[in-house]
C-alpha cells in the first residue's frame, strides 16, 4: 500500500511523502509558505524537516505554545496576524508541524484565512497519523467545549514520516493507540485482535495505514457527517471529549488517548448495558484497555460536571445526548439517545479498574 487516496487529501510515506512535497512546490505558484510547530515541535521535529527539505528552510514559522487548551481562538488570532505581517494573500501555504493540536487549529486557520489558503499536514504524533491530520475536521475549543468551532477541510496533501515517532515517548505513543483500538472495535474484528496481540510491539507502517484505511473509508461514504455512517468514529468519544475536557484545565491532564480509553469501556458498558454487545465482549474490551491505560475515579461531582459537558455535545438531537455504540466487535451504530442515569452507572464502572492501575 504505496499511497492512501482520500478525496481531495492523499497520504504519503516516507521517501515518497517528500517526493511529493517537491512535486507540489514546483507545480504551484507560492507566494508564502509557513510552517505552524509547537514549543515542542520546533525544537525536536523542524530541524530535521528543514534536514530534509531545504526550501522549507526560508519558510516563515509561527509558533503556538504547547498543549489542548491552546487550541483556542487566541492562538488562531495569533497565527493571522503572522500571515497579514507577511502581506499574505490566498497563494500563501501553511504546512501544520505537530500533533493534533497544530493540525486542527492550523487547517481551521488557513481555511477561513481570506477565505482559504492551502494547507499540508505533516503529522509527528502517531494521535495525528492514524486520526487528527486526515477525514478533514478542523477546528478549536471555545467557552470550554472540545471542537465547539470548526468546519470540514481537507488538507491538499498528509505527509508521513515515522521518524517523527522517536521524538515521542511512551505515553504520546500509547494515547495514539487508543484510536487504533477505536477502528477495530467499531470496523474490523480481526484488527482489534491483531491489534491486541501486537499492541505491547513498536507500532509498525502497518498498523498506521490499515487505521488510515479504514477511517478514509468511513469518510468518504460521509465526508460531512450528513448521512450519519462516518459518526461511528466517535465511539468512546462522547465521554471521552468531556473527560478530556474536564482536565484540560486540572493539574494532571489526561491525554487524549487517555480520555477515549475511559470512553470506550464507558460506552462498551453502555452497549452491553442496553443489550448490544455481549457481557463477554465487554469484559475483553475493558479488560485490554484498562491493562493499556491509567484509570482515574470519576466522583459523583465530576460525573455532573461531565454530564454538562456532554450536554454541548455536536451529535446530539433534540436535547438528548447521542451515542455511537457496538452491537458485536467490528460493528457499530450511531444515535443511539441514552439517558443519564446509565451514563452515571458507566462511569461508576470505572471504580473496578483502578486497581489494576
């Protein structure tokens, strides 16, 4: 699997994603390039891009602190003002340098800068290779809501070089795994017990585009969300977003991988609860998660404010918070409404795990 064609993105590796990148350059007229990093990615991911790439040396950078709650109109403001410095008109490009955080907020600023300017992802964390810098969603938090503000947008071009994966230590790299356990529970059966059989292993090439696959697949039935089939790539994310965004602001953050894996044995339970997935499903679901992750204890006052999150939720349909939920391993529905008080007993199921962890 040489290249991954996503409409209109396409995905490339290794040398063939630097190929690419010249092939872009010299095609187009580009009056200014900028490179978005992070505090942490213009220290240990620009210098070897600029390694590889020696036109991107003169590029202009616009940096952004590091972190979710960074991810935030102030920065986009930020990231504008550096392209009218540069007297910047729509032949401008903007290539994001980072993780989710940078592909998002870049691509939603770039979209809507003069009414668009082209863009490239050049993910460095596997969270961003397997899910944030391709399927097109862009955007940031606002007033405390996870991906409140946003609009779908393609990046012309995702370019991906594992090499980036060494910057990243063991917990980036396990909060990247819990979307690649996402794609075998709501898609592919065989994936999610490969996946488990394989997971403790340095994750390959292989893992990293069979999720690509399978998530552009989804996309490209429902690029929008309009029909509803690409919503089940929000399973686990319903309390996984309000749990990531009720410690955004705490003196221990959750990664965002972290937050999911809450989610995904939440709504297991939640599927199983509601006569979906079997008792047994479940326990081998929660089980390989909860060996994978830290668990934190959701108290009954965290469970309110969570619930207000929820609430706030982009799925939901007439007031009532809307869930993607298993039927069996590899096969997922979408909105199905669930009530409060089996969301506070799948939180509560959260007790069990912590010791374990």
């Amino acid at each position: 699997m040489k290249n991954i064609s996503i409409l209109p993105t396409s995905v490339f590796f290794g040398e063939e994603a630097y190929q690419q990148l010249h092939i872009f350059y010299h095609k187009r007229y580009l009056s200014n390039i900028f490179i978005l990093v992070d505090s942490n990615t213009r220290e240990h991911c620009l210098p070897y891009l600029h390694g590889r790439v020696t036109f991107l040396r003169k590029a202009k950078i616009v940096e952004v602190p590091y972190g979710e709650k960074e991810k935030n109109i102030q920065n986009c403001i930020k990231i504008w003002k550096e392209f009218e410095k540069q007297n910047s008109d729509r032949k401008s490009l903007l290539i994001n340098l980072g993780g989710g955080v940078v592909s998002d907020m870049g691509g939603f600023s770039a979209s809507v800068f003069k009414r668009g300017i082209s863009f490239l992802n050049i993910p460095t964390t596997l969270l961003s290779m397997v899910d944030a810098s391709i399927g097109g969603k862009t955007g940031i938090d606002f007033n405390g809501i996870k991906n409140e503000i946003g609009l779908f947008k393609e990046a012309e071009l995702v370019l991906i070089d594992l090499n980036y994966l060494k910057t990243l230590g063991k917990r980036e790299l396990k909060s990247g795994m819990a979307e690649i356990f996402k794609y075998g529970l709501v898609a592919d059966s065989s994936f999610w017990k490969e996946i488990n059989i394989l997971s403790n292993n340095l994750i390959g090439r292989s893992f990293i585009e069979r999720s690509i696959f399978l998530k552009t697949r989804m996309v490209r039935i429902d690029p929008k969300e309009k029909f509803g089939s690409r919503k089940i790539l929000n399973f686990g994310h319903t309390i996984g977003h309000a749990i990531e965004t009720f410690f955004i602001d705490r003196h221990s953050p959750i990664s965002h991988g972290e937050a999911i894996a809450f989610g995904i044995i939440c709504e297991s339970w939640i599927s199983w609860k509601i006569n979906c997935l079997t008792e047994k499903q479940y326990d081998e679901i929660s089980k390989n998660i909860s060996n994978t992750y830290p668990i934190k204890e959701i108290d009954q006052k965290t469970t309110e404010t969570l619930l207000s999150f929820m609430r706030n939720d982009k799925k939901n349909e007439v007031g009532k918070i809307c869930f993607s939920l298993l039927r069996t391993i590899g096969d997922c529905y979408y909105d199905k409404k669930v009530g409060d008080v089996i969301i506070q007993e799948s939180l509560e199921q959260l007790k069990k795990f912590i010791k374990n962890n």
